[in-house]
C-alpha cells in the first residue's frame, strides 16, 4: 500500500507502544479517554437550543454579581494617606 498502514505495521506499532508503557498504563489511558468522551457526549446531549438563552442570562447575572460585591468592598476600605 502506498502511503498508507498495513495490518503488519500496526501490530507491530502496537507491540512497540506496549512495550513502551505496559499493559495497565494502556488500560488506564483508555478508561480515561473513554469516560471523558463519554462526558464529553452526555454534555453536549445535554446542550440544547432553547436552554442557552437562560444559561446567557444566569452568566450575565453572575458576571455582575461578584463586580459589584468587589466595588463595595474597595469603596469600604479606608485610603492611606501616609505613605
């Protein structure tokens, strides 16, 4: 084939790979890789057209929330005047 993986160089890539990292680490790797994709998935399921409008405007409301409990407290704390 050319420019492309024949069946005997991807054996013999994965005997490399395994050799390289050992059998658990790979069966970790791909636990991890599989339960973020599955993640990944349930919030993008989860993500729809008619709930964005509401998340937009909980974030605005948020956003501002913490500004002007940050304004408050440096309008509360005295200037110094002695240095």
């Amino acid at each position: 084939m050319m420019g492309g993986i024949s069946v005997t160089q991807l054996l013999i890539l994965l005997v490399i790979v395994m050799l390289v990292f050992g059998t658990k680490r790979l069966r970790n790797i791909g636990s991890d890789l599989g339960s973020a994709v599955k993640g990944f998935r349930k919030g993008i399921e989860e993500e729809s057209p008619d709930k964005e409008p509401e998340k937009l405007a909980n974030a605005e409301k948020s956003s501002t929330e913490p500004q002007a409990k940050e304004e408050k407290a440096t309008a509360a704390r005295p200037t110094d005047t002695n240095v």
